[in-house]
C-alpha cells in the first residue's frame, strides 16, 4: 500500500492557520485573565472605600462573583460605565440596595429592571450614551432619584405625565435623543423638573406660510 501523499504548501498552510488560532487564543485568554484581575481588585478597593468602580472591564454583564466579593460591603455608588452591558438583572437592587449613585452610562441597555425602583437611597442615575428608545418608566418611580442622565440614546418617546409625578426628580438630561415634536413640545411644559433639551428642528411643514 502507498503511503499517503502530502502538499506541502498545503500542510504548511494548515499549520500557519492554526498557528495564528493558538496565537490568537493565548491573546484571549489573556485578556480575559487581565479583566478578572481587574474586577477583583477594584472590588477590594471598594471594600474600602465604599466606591465600586467597574467601569471599562470588558463586562457584557455584572459577573456573580462581584455580588460574593462585595456581600458584606454597604456600597454608596457604582460605576459600570464604559463596558458592553445589555441588561442589569433583577438581583442588582436586593444586592446594591444602599447605593445613591449608580453609572450605567455608554453601554448596550435598551430597558432597566422593575426592580430599581426598589433602590431607596439612589439620587443619581446616568443611562446615557446606550440604545434606549423610550425612557424607561421606573425611572419615575425611584424614590429619592433627584438627578436623571437620560443623554444620548434613541429616545422617541416620553410619559411625561408620569415624569410630572416622579417623587423627588429635579432634573432631568434628555439632549441629543430623536423625540417626537409633540413630545418635545410637552416637555417645555413641565415646571416640576429642569429638563436639558437639544432645541428641536422644525419640520419642512412647519415654515409653510398660508
């Protein structure tokens, strides 16, 4: 029986490709040993000092690990800002229950959990710069929340009755966002809260003279 015949070009071309996949992998791995050292650290240091920063640490969401490191830590803010977030579960707020600042800002979120209008003591929420398309509702109801960062996302639509009746809210920054003319002009209506608006474009329609 013959042996089998190699290409050469063939078998050195194979081995470069899975050379660069180890290569590449290697890479991976360690950065995501870097990341995990990273979240680990800054736990420890706001074991300390109270102040959890999570901010640019590579996350697509808040690792269970961070919830055990921090369990006997009364944490008072928390920046998650600068990552790849989707969602924040519900546990978040049971977990994080003392904080009065909390950066979600420059992330993936679309909606926020029901449950942070448990957060009884948070009086300054940043959601800007993520894929918001409405303003997400439990922001009116978050108890003692004074200051709202609502900027640069796709927000279309806002309850603005609702937002008349948040409890402590006194400003509110929703520039830079694509709201309907009605909304925009509702908005200027309201004397309950500072709103910061980007001025509105009048439409093509609206220059029209009879």
């Amino acid at each position: 029986m013959k042996p089998p015949s190699y290409n050469t070009e063939e078998v050195q071309r194979i081995s470069q490709e899975q050379g660069e996949r180890n290569v590449a992998m290697a890479v991976c791995v360690q950065l995501a040993g870097r990341a995990i050292i990273r979240v680990v650290s800054r736990c420890e240091a706001a074991q300390d000092n109270c102040n959890l920063d999570l901010s640019e640490c590579q996350l697509m969401q808040v690792p269970d690990a961070v919830y055990h490191l921090m369990r006997h830590t009364e944490l008072k803010r928390c920046n998650l800002s600068g990552n790849v977030i989707t969602k924040i579960p519900p546990k978040f707020a049971v977990k994080f229950s003392l904080i009065n600042e909390l950066n979600l800002s420059h992330n993936q979120m679309s909606k926020l959990p029901e449950e942070l209008s448990e957060l009884q003591a948070l009086k300054r929420l940043d959601i800007s710069h993520n894929t918001f398309i409405a303003l997400p509702p439990v922001t009116c109801r978050i108890p003692q929340l004074e200051q709202l960062l609502a900027n640069n996302n796709s927000i279309i639509d806002v309850d603005v009755e609702r937002l008349r009746h948040a409890p402590a809210l006194e400003f509110i920054d929703l520039q830079n966002n694509p709201l309907t003319s009605r909304v925009h002009d509702l908005l200027q209506t309201l004397i309950e809260v500072k709103i910061e608006l980007t001025p509105r474009e009048r439409e093509d329609w609206e220059d029209l003279t009879v």
